[in-house]
C-alpha cells in the first residue's frame, strides 16, 4: 500500500466521516507495510512525519479548513515538527494516528499527533504549522473567524512555551567563537 493511496484513503473517507470542532481528536488506523521498514525491520523514523501528514490532512479536511483553505488559496504549511519515538512498529504491525489541534498563538497552530499500537503509546510528534497565502501567512484569528470559530486557544502547555523558546535560541545557528 504506497503512500499516493494512503493519501487517497484519508482524503476519501474524511469525507465521509463525521465533522470536528476545533479541538477534537482525529484518528485514523494504518498498517505497518514492508515499505515502511528501515533496515533495522521496523518502521522508519521519516516514515512517522509522512503518517503525520496524512492525519493533518485528516484534520483539516473535517473541520471544514481544507474547504475555506481552497476558497481562499490558503496552503497548510508545517514550520517545525519534534517526535519522540517511545517503542518500536514493527512489520503488519495495526496502529492508530490520534491527531488534535493543542492551541494557537497569533500565528502557529500547535498540533499533537499520537501514534498508538493496542492504548499503548509508541510515539508522539508535535508540529507548529500555519496557513499561508499568495503573499502573507494567515494569522490565526483570521482563519478561525473564517470558520466562525470565536473560542479563545486553550492554554498553551508549558512543553510548547519551552519548544518556543528552544526555537527562538537556535535561531540563529550555533554561537560561533
């Protein structure tokens, strides 16, 4: 199963499937397959980040973001992603991708994305992305008063604020003597 029709699966049945507020949780199951796998027999790290995407994908089409993104030329961009691998996916393997929006800021949605096999967590990835037009990002307000959206961002956990900051001193590169 390549991924060109994984992409075409989540896009098929998100569809289909029931609309999300803001903060609700989308979950999708997948299968380990041989192309997944590393050379170490389990599945590869980079494969993690494209699974990502599929649940992104996911979440923006069923909270009704995908259609006001086309009406308006918005593309989804990530700026960052951080992953902590906890157990390993090995080959045939069922899991599920748990995907939910944590907060906003004025410019970055903050998105959490677990990966769980059974309850049990293997790994779970944060990615800071936003929308971006022709010629400006969106800011978060405007997309959310898009949707008629008028909740505040719930509190921005304090791993986030830190991630923010880790960020923001890397900058620049490595000091240099």
């Amino acid at each position: 199963m390549n991924l060109w029709f994984r992409f075409v699966f989540v896009l098929i049945t998100s569809l289909f499937r029931r609309p999300l507020g803001p903060l609700d949780e989308s979950v999708h199951a997948f299968r380990v397959w041989p192309h997944d796998l590393d050379v170490n027999g389990h599945m590869n790290n980079g494969r993690y980040l494209t699974i990502m995407d599929l649940g992104r994908v996911d979440l923006i089409l069923r909270t009704g973001l995908g259609r006001m993104a086309l009406k308006h030329r918005w593309s989804p961009l990530v700026g960052s992603a951080t992953i902590r691998f906890r157990r390993s996916l090995d080959p045939f393997q069922r899991y599920e991708l748990k995907s939910r929006i944590l907060c906003w800021d004025e410019k970055w949605f903050f998105i959490e994305q677990r990966f769980e096999r059974e309850g049990e967590l293997v790994a779970t990835g944060t990615v800071k992305g936003l929308l971006r037009g022709r010629n400006r990002n969106i800011p978060t307000a405007e997309v959310l008063r898009s949707l008629n959206i008028t909740m505040v961002s719930p509190e921005m956990p304090e791993f986030i604020r830190l991630w923010r900051k880790s960020e923001t001193a890397s900058a620049n590169g490595p000091a240099r003597s």
